[in-house]
C-alpha cells in the first residue's frame, strides 16, 4: 500500500513575498467524494492530471493512491463530477536538502499560505525554513477538501 507521511505549516507572508521563488504550477481541484475515512480527489494541472484516492489519516500518515488520467479526462470530471472545488498555485522549493511544496489559494482561500513536506517516516527530522511558521498538520480546517467547502475567507 501506498502511503503519505505529510506536515503542513503556515507560511509567513511577508518573508515569503521577499523569497526568490521558482514559477508556480496553477492547480484546479475538486473532491468527487471526502470523509473523514476516505477522498477521492481529481486535480488538474497546465499540463497533466490526476486521480487521488487517500484513506484516514493516522498520526502524520495515510495511505494514498494516485494515477496520471489524459487531462481531457480530469476536466470533464472535474466539471461533472465534483462536489466541490478549489484552485491554488503551487511551488516546489528545496530546503536543507528536502521538498516544500507551497500553495498560494486562490479564490474564497486567497490570503491562504501553506507550505507541506513530505517524509519517509513519522520520525524523521528536517529542518523548517525561516519563512513558516505554526503548524497545523493535526488541523483539519486545513485540509484541502475542507478548504474546497469551508473557504478560508468565512473563517
């Protein structure tokens, strides 16, 4: 079984807006079915998408299955099948020798910073970045499918 070992942190808006970053990648995402126990997201990208399956998290872990489809395809089911929806860019940045991936959201989640990492283990230490700062791994408001039907902006 695949499975994710994911943190997330918040990001400090005026240190990253004096960060030199790399060009986004604009993401579209919607969410075909989300609980607590399972989610079945499709994301399309400028170029690519995808089909995401992720069960229940656990600890920092879950397990998470993901598949490239033709982009004609995650259009479509995006725009039949989604019960919900969010867009976001995202930029990938190299920190102490790990991945950070950054969304800036858009829409209803713009003022939206969040920077994720992913590890090999629930253990494993890395070095956080100056321009995070709290996490919120363990909050679920956090969650992009929570995002995708309860906006940042009605917080």
């Amino acid at each position: 079984m695949a499975t994710e070992i994911e943190r997330k942190f918040l990001v400090d808006h005026e240190k990253w807006q004096r960060l030199e970053k790399p060009e986004p990648m604009h993401f579209r995402q919607g969410y075909i079915f989300s609980d607590e126990k399972k989610t079945i997201r499709i994301r399309v990208t400028d170029t690519e998408a995808y089909i995401t399956i992720k069960g229940g998290t656990a600890g920092f872990s879950r397990s998470e299955f993901e598949y490239t489809i033709p982009k004609a395809d995650g259009v479509q089911l995006l725009d039949s099948f989604a019960a919900s929806e969010l867009e976001k860019y995202r930029y990938c940045i190299t920190h102490a020798g790990k991945l950070w991936e950054i969304d800036e959201f858009l829409g209803d989640n713009q003022g939206l910073l969040m920077a994720e990492i992913e590890l090999d283990s629930e253990d494993e230490e890395f070095e956080l970045p100056a321009w995070t700062t709290i996490e919120v791994t363990d909050d679920k408001r956090y969650y992009n499918s929570f995002l995708s039907i309860n906006p940042f902006k009605s917080w």
